[in-house]
C-alpha cells in the first residue's frame, strides 16, 4: 500500500470527485446573495397580495394596503420579505449544517466585548456626519435628507421597527452570516469583507447610487466588527445601532 504523504498538495477535487473551480465558485458565491434577496422579495410580494385578496374576498376594507409607492402597502412589501429572509438563510444553514446551523453563521456570544462597545459608542454618529456630508455633496438640503416617511401612529412605529429590528436581522443574516461563512473559505479575511460590505451596498441600489454610497462603509465596518467579535450578533447590534441613531435624528428634525 502507498504511503499517505501528509505533506503534499491537497487534491484538486472535492469529496463527491468534482474538480475545484475557485472562479466558479466565486461566481456562485457573488450570486447567491442576489438570488436569496429576490426568492425573498417574491415570496413577499405573495403574500402581501394573497392577504389584500383575502381581505377583499372576505368583505373587509384593506385598511393596510393604501395607495401610492409610499404608503403602507410599500411598507408592508418592504418589511413581509425580510423575515422570509431569515428563514431562508437559516434554512440552508440547518441543511448544510445540520443542528451546528447557528454557530456555523457566527450566532454566537461576541469576543472582545471592549472592542464591540467602542464600535457601537463612535460609529453610528460617523454614519450620521458620513450620510449629512454626502447630502450635502449632492446639493441635498438636511431637512430633507433627514425627512421622515410619511406615516403616523401604528405605521410609523412598524416603520421604526423594521429599520432598527427587522433590517438589521436580516441583512446581516445574509451577509455577514451565510455570505461570510461561504466566503471564508475561498477568500481571506480583508477580500470577505469588501466582498460582503460591497453586495450589502448594491442591494441598497433600487433608487440609484446615493443609498448604496451612504451604506458602504457601514458595511465594511460590520464586516470588521464580525471578524474582531467572531460574532455574528456583533454585526446586527452594530447595525440595529447605525440605524437607530438614523432614526433619532429624523425624529428629532421631525420635532414641531
């Protein structure tokens, strides 16, 4: 019998005898993001106008779903998928990893705790002079920059709720928790980072190049903050935070 020479090459192939493509796979990593975000959205879509239809067909009035792209019905389609996203994610995770799913997105208890409250203690008002500064660099008065939706009472504080909660969750879920897992093992550290901070900013691209410009370097922050930590829930604080501190100053401009 040939002797293992623990010392050589490692073979070029995976465990079902495939050859390895690192550029293929590379390419279904970046896609993979995308395709989660639009299964989710469709889903969402779904059952937004199957509970409108309901609605109807049972003789209620759908209070809920008012006209308009900015009115509750837009709320509901932007906060139904992000949940459906979490399941997603998680789902996959648990067939890939089995009952290890969790620790295996990094939902784990952070490291360096020092390190995370001084991220959450200086970034969100850097996010907050980095997103005024880009307004202002576009000729964007703050009083509009910092408008609130216009939504009052219950909508509103479903709003709040998926700005600082649901988004935050879920994003990072994608990104700094599937994305990354997969991505560790084909590219370094740094590369991980950019890859995931760079897709979290083109996911904010549906009404042009200003959002996905205001929240990049919010995520390459979490990208760092989720390798410092080893700590998937680092990021989402962090996020929650960034958001949070967004959301008061719009209360705050909203003062009368």
């Amino acid at each position: 019998m040939k002797p293992i020479d623990r010392h050589s090459a490692p073979d070029p192939a995976d465990a079902a005898g495939r050859p390895r493509r690192p550029g293929l796979r590379l390419v279904v990593l970046v896609l993979r993001a995308p395709v989660f975000l639009v299964a989710a959205g469709l889903l969402g879509l779904a059952a937004v106008a199957g509970s409108e239809r309901l609605l109807v067909l049972l003789g209620l009035r759908p209070a809920a779903f008012g006209p308009g792209g900015s009115g509750p019905s837009a709320l509901a389609l932007a906060m139904v998928p992000l949940p459906i996203l979490v399941g997603l994610v998680a789902w996959r995770a648990r067939v890939r990893h089995g009952g290890g799913w969790a620790r295996a997105l990094g939902l784990v208890v952070p490291r360096s705790p020092g390190r995370l409250a001084l991220a959450l203690a200086l970034w969100p008002p850097l996010q907050i002079g980095w997103t005024a500064m880009l307004a202002a660099a576009s000729g964007v008065p703050l009083s509009r920059a910092w408008q609130l939706p216009p939504f009052a009472g219950a909508t509103l504080a479903a709003w709040i709720v998926w700005l600082v909660v649901l988004a935050p969750v879920a994003e990072e879920m994608l990104f700094r928790g599937d994305l990354f897992a997969r991505a560790r093992g084909l590219l370094g550290p740094a590369a991980t980072v950019v890859l995931a901070a760079g897709l979290f900013a083109l996911s904010h691209a549906e009404r042009g190049w200003a959002q996905p410009l205001s929240v990049l370097p919010l995520g390459l922050v979490l990208g760092a903050v989720r390798l410092w930590c080893a700590s998937l829930w680092a990021a989402i604080l962090l996020h929650a935070a960034s958001n949070g501190a967004v959301v008061a100053v719009m209360l705050w401009h909203a003062r009368p």
